[in-house]
C-alpha cells in the first residue's frame, strides 16, 4: 500500500529540507484539491464544528481524489462512517511533498470562510508522508491547530520543534517499521518531553509501517475531541 523504503528515505529528506528551508524563502502558495465531509446532522445546525485536517501518504499522491479513499480517514468515509466532525482531505500532486509548498493557507482559509469551522477546535492527522506532512505544519502554524496525530512520520530534529510545545500531540509508530524507523518519531517525543511539551508515544510492538488501521478507533478521535485551543 506504501511506497518502497528508498522512496520513504526520499520522504524523510525532503522532510528535513522542507522545514529547514522555511525560514529561508517563502512557499509558493497553492490551492490544492481536496475531499471534504461535513457530518450528518451539519446543515440543520447552526453551531461550529471541530475540524480534521487529514493529510495522506506517498502512494496516494496525484490529481485523483479517488486514490484517496484507500485507507485512512477518506476510506471510512466512503464506507459511510459517520463523524461529528468536518473532516478537509486535501492531496498533494505527484512530485512534491507536504512541505514543498503553501498549501495550508488557502485551505484553511477556504474552510474556515465557507463552512462553520470552530477555530479553537482544528485538529491536523496524517500518516507515512503525511505524518511528516503534520508534524512540518504544525511547525509552521502554531497557533492554527488544538492537537495534532502524527503517525508513523518524523521531522527535522531541532529546536524548532519546541515551537508545538503547547500543542497537544499523540503518535504512533510501529517498532518494526523497515519504511520510516521509529527513531524517527522517538526523537522528537524525546525533545518535546525536554521542552515539557504535552506529547505522548504509543509504541506498537512488532508492528510495521501499515497502522492506517488505527484511523478505525474511536479513541483517536474522542482524545483529540477532548483538546480545546
């Protein structure tokens, strides 16, 4: 379902280069594509809704938004699952990554515009490419997001990341992950601790790189829930 390892080794790099090249020159700002979900009972109401922001892996790169709908949080909303949330499920196109442009801005500015977001309630989740996708915007939007799940990422091991220390975190990483290794994710945890950031690790023993099927427990989402900015 994943790319193969070289091609997640090349994640990690231009990870590290996305971030580290922020605060050199501005992102092109774009506007990518996205999947939205708005829940069942949103039009009668007239109150906020929480928004997920949920950012995919390498594999479901493109200008097809149906590639999206294979795992994660797009699938289950295929399937019909229902959510009390606004979920936004952008894709990035073929031959870049979530920190090679300014996607962000356009999208949150589209949501937040349009639909009945509660800005105090906007949570950003994403796995493999995504998962860097959401620790690297986090780093760069602050004060945009409640908390974040980043799984099976990683990130530039540096001081920026104490920038999310009051933002809540919650990740997941396989310790057999041969795609991503979970030094990826132990490090960042280890740094945040040291910056008495709120982060928390599970470790999923003997797992491997393949945990979109944690997407399909409702805890996540009753955590994340709990968060308030």
């Amino acid at each position: 379902m994943y790319a193969a390892s070289l091609l997640a080794v090349l994640f990690a790099l231009t990870g590290f280069q996305g971030v580290a090249q922020a605060g050199r020159q501005p992102k092109v700002k774009v506007k990518y594509p996205y999947l939205l979900y708005l829940p069942s009972d949103y039009a009668p109401n007239k109150v906020g809704y929480p928004l997920v922001i949920y950012l995919h892996g390498g594999s479901h790169k493109g200008n097809d938004l149906n590639k999206l709908k294979g795992y994660g949080l797009p699938y289950l909303v295929d399937q019909k699952n229902d959510f009390p949330f606004i979920i936004a499920s952008p894709q990035c196109p073929d031959g870049m990554f979530w920190s090679t442009e300014n996607w962000f801005d356009s999208l949150y500015s589209e949501l937040t515009t349009h639909y009945r977001v509660d800005k105090k309630r906007v949570y950003l989740t994403g796995i493999s490419m995504g998962g860097y996708g959401t620790w690297q915007t986090a780093l760069a939007y602050p004060d945009k997001f409640a908390a974040i799940i980043p799984l099976c990422g990683g990130c530039d091991d540096s001081t920026q990341i104490c920038k999310i220390k009051k933002i809540p975190v919650w990740t997941f990483h396989g310790t057999a992950d041969d795609v991503i290794p979970i030094d990826e994710t132990e490090r960042l945890v280890k740094r945040l601790n040291q910056c008495q950031a709120m982060v928390k690790l599970t470790r999923l023993q003997n797992v491997g790189h393949g945990i979109e099927y944690l997407y399909e427990d409702k805890k996540l989402y009753t955590w994340l829930l709990k968060q308030h900015k």
